[in-house]
C-alpha cells in the first residue's frame, strides 16, 4: 500500500521547527560530509550553493581514496592491518555513495520522521531528545577516539604516506610531517566519521520508529474499553502509515545495513589474524586497535539486531492488540469490524513491518546468534589456514 503525505504549509513549518529539536544536531553533522538531507525547509540558497561545491569536494576525495588504494594493491604486497584499513575505506564510501544516491528518499523519510515525531506527548519527546543527546556524545567520543588512535599509533604509516606523498614532495622538508599529520587526521575523520554517524543515526531512526507504535498502542488502547468501527478502521489506516515509514527506513538502509555487517566479519578476521603475527614492535598497538574496532563493532551488531527486533515486536503487539482487544468485546463485534481486523492481520501477515539484511532476512535476535557462529568460524578457519598463527601463538607464549 503506498504511503502519502497529506500536511498543510503550516502543519509542515510547525513540524520542522520540532525537528530542529530533536534531530538537528545529527542532520547538520551530516553537512560536513557533503550530504543534505534537510530538504525543502533547509537552509538558505546561498549555503545551499555552498553545500553542493562541498559535496562535489567529498565525492572527489571519497573516490580519489579508492583509486590510491587500488593502484597501492597493484604496487604493494597485501598486509593484513593494511587490508583491513582499506575494508574500511571502501565500506564508507559506497555508504556514502548510496546515501547520495537515496538522498531524495532520505529527505522524503525525515519529513515523515518529523511529522510523526511532533505528534507525540511531551514526555516522549524529551525523551527523544535525552536519547538524542546521548547518542550523539557518543558518536562524538568514538570519533575522537578513532582519530586519536590514528594519530598516536603508526601500524599503517607507509599506506597512509602513500596517500599523500605526491602533495607532500610538493612542499618543504619543515612542513611535510605537519602535512601528513594534518591529512591522516583528515582521512581518518571523514571516513571514520561519517561511517560512526551513519550507523548511529540508522539506530536513532529505529528507536524512533519503536516510540512510533508504543504511541498508538497507548493512543488506542490505553483508557478505552471498546472501539467502534470507525476506530478501528482509523488504527488499521494509522498502522499502515507508520509500517510504511519503516519500509521507507528498511529501503534506504537495507543495503548499508549488510555492507556493515560484512565490513564486521572481514575486520574481525583481519585484525586477529594481524595479532597471530610473530611478535613485532607495534603488536601491542595492533591489540589495542583491535580491541577499539571491535568494541563499535559489537555494540553496532547487537544493537542493530537488538533495536530492530524489538521495532518488530512493537510493531507485532501494536497490531495483536486489537484483535485481543476485540475479543474481550465478542458480543459487539459485527462482520464489518471482523473483516477490517482480518485484512489488517493479513497485510501484516504478507508485508510484515521489520528491518532487513539487504531484503533477505530480518534483523532479530536469531539472526545474531546467526552472525556470532559465522564470524567464529571463519575466524578458526582464518586462523588454521594461516601459515604464520603457529609461529606467532609460540612467540605469543615465549
């Protein structure tokens, strides 16, 4: 069933001067990479010009790091910390890309997000903006903590000078070091950055969706003993309207989604690998990266499977709801009530309202548990097939 939006001039104003509240600080963050997705109601024309010299800045940046790592591969032996630096690389870019490709939906997507976010109680809503808060402090602390790391540590020093050596033999011996820095700190942002953002904002978006479905059940079901016909077919267009916007959600990450969780799997394996070298003088400092990369990628894998589950769940008791509720009223039931129940029942049935592994399989608790034994096999199977883990296990121990 498709979706529209039917909001006046003012209701649309009224809406995005609350979504300046809850979700301008992630929208504007997303403005440093070259990506607006404000919309109709954002800002000038003048920084709109500017915004776009900036995001044809960021496209030719984003694909100019592809390109060098493609001819380093051509040039170099693969290493495995340079493997997974570059695993990285390429996942940020193609979010990027798709999200450029998406923007119109994504733009489409945040004014339903707006709207329906204004509809709810004032203590949701502060709620929504304590959630946001948190959620964005700790977004800004993984990316200090990424670009610090990139700073203070030099396990991928020739691969990244790489990058910058045809501008670095343009300038003085004094500045060349500055300038390495100064463009390490840089590519270690953008591309950090973007993709802790991205990941973070898809999981803000679902807990929206959740608070979404906890607002209607209370809406309908909370001081009522009965509905009406009437109501019920007012819930049924309700829930439909919001199970689209999850599918809008679904559509435009759904891809993103299964690039990261792949990025996961191939890191971890990279990464433990890298340590089962014979020991070296940055071995230590591979630990400690190791153990950096994968505590965002543990808190990204069981938080995605776990928020967009309970989405869900949410979205599943919302709707069973009224069947329960119907039965405690069997005596008033009549056959038009039935059937709108029924179609809603089996609308849910058909086109289930849940987030996806790239429109292959939804995001649950069991598709966790699914991921966890994927990656620990591999990661056995990494380990037994490489031929210096024996070595590095024995310098490990002596």
């Amino acid at each position: 069933m498709e979706y529209s939006c039917s909001l006046t001039v003012e209701d649309d104003k009224i809406a995005d001067k609350r979504l300046n509240r809850h979700f301008d600080v992630f929208l504007k963050t997303f403005w440093i990479f070259g990506l607006d997705f404000v919309g109709y109601d954002g800002p000038s024309m003048l920084f709109k010009l500017f915004l776009k010299i900036w995001t044809c800045v960021n496209i030719f940046c984003y694909h100019f790091c592809i390109a060098v790592d493609v001819v380093w591969y051509f040039n170099h032996k693969i290493q495995e910390d340079v493997l997974a630096e570059s695993v990285t690389n390429w996942v940020t870019v193609i979010t990027f890309d798709f999200m450029l490709w998406k923007r119109t939906e994504m733009q489409k997507l945040m004014r339903l997000v707006q709207t329906e976010t204004s509809k709810l109680t004032e203590k949701s809503q502060r709620k929504q903006r304590r959630q946001n808060f948190v959620v964005f402090i700790s977004v800004l602390l993984y990316v200090i903590i990424f670009v610090s790391q990139n700073i203070v540590f030099k396990l991928e020093e020739g691969y990244n000078k790489y990058y910058h050596i045809s501008f670095l033999n343009l300038a003085s011996r004094n500045l060349r070091e500055f300038l390495f820095q100064l463009g390490g700190f840089l590519k270690c942002f953008f591309i950090q950055g973007l993709l802790t953002v991205t990941i973070a904002f898809y999981l803000l978006l679902c807990l929206t969706c959740k608070r979404w479905f906890h607002h209607l059940k209370r809406q309908y079901f909370g001081n009522r003993r009965s509905l009406n016909l009437f109501e019920v077919q007012k819930f049924c267009s309700k829930f439909d309207e919001l199970s689209n916007h999850v599918r809008l959600l679904d559509c435009i990450f759904s891809l993103p989604v299964a690039l990261w969780l792949l990025m996961i799997l191939m890191i971890l394996c990279v990464r433990i690998v890298s340590i089962l070298n014979p020991l070296l003088l940055t071995t230590n400092q591979m630990i400690t990266v190791t153990v950096l990369s994968f505590s965002r990628a543990v808190i990204t894998l069981i938080q995605m499977n776990f928020i967009a589950d309970s989405v869900y769940k949410k979205a599943t008791i919302t709707l069973f709801q009224l069947d329960t509720f119907s039965r405690q009223e069997r005596r008033v039931l009549n056959n038009a009530m039935y059937q709108e129940i029924q179609m809603a029942l089996t609308r849910f049935t058909f086109t289930p309202t849940q987030l996806t592994f790239w429109k292959t399989a939804r995001l649950s608790r069991r598709f966790l548990m699914t991921c966890v034994g994927m990656m620990t096999t591999y990661v056995i199977i990494s380990i037994q097939l490489y031929p210096n883990a024996k070595r590095g296990l024995e310098s490990m121990r002596g």
